[in-house]
C-alpha cells in the first residue's frame, strides 16, 4: 500500500541552547536518533546537540530543501525568534515527530 512521505526542517541545540543546528530528512525518526547516540562525528556530535527544539513538515522534499536553505542563512536572532514563537521553553520535541 502507497504510504506518503513526510519531510521535516529541524533545528537542534544542546543542553545549554548556545548551539544552533539547521537540518531536513525524509526519515525524522532515524535521523534523531542518529544524533542523539552520536553516530557521526560531524557537527552535531562536536557540539553534542541533544534536543530538537523546532521542526515544520512538508509533503514535498524540494519544499523542506528550500526552506532549510532559508532558515540557514538567517541570522542567530531570527532563528532564536522562531524557536521561542514554536517552542518558548526550548523543550525537547523530538517525541512529538513520530512519523
């Protein structure tokens, strides 16, 4: 059976939320768990970013792409505001992407 697919713009932190993080995937699930447990050792594992604090979704994969795009040359202070607007307490939403 025909399952749509679901793509996510996210953005991580770690503990101290002085790091910020811009991703996208197609597989939300996978992706968080592979930088949580840190199976890279890129940007996220060096910064040990822990929590996704914003995510939008996207039915089509070049929309997600564009707008992660956008977001990452934002400045620091335009993403903080949208972080803050999404998600004030800069909790861990990562149990809220269940796909």
């Amino acid at each position: 059976m025909f399952q749509e697919k679901t793509f996510f713009v996210y953005i991580m932190t770690n503990t101290y939320n002085t790091v910020i993080y811009v991703g996208f995937s197609g597989q939300i699930n996978e992706r968080i768990h592979q930088h949580k447990k840190k199976y890279s050792k890129g940007f996220a594992n060096k910064y040990n970013l822990n929590k996704i604090v914003y995510y939008e979704k996207f039915e089509y994969a070049m929309e997600a792409i564009k707008r992660e795009k956008q977001i990452k040359k934002w400045n620091r202070e335009w993403k903080i505001n949208l972080i803050k607007d999404f998600n004030p307490n800069w909790d861990d939403l990562s149990h809220f992407l269940k796909e």
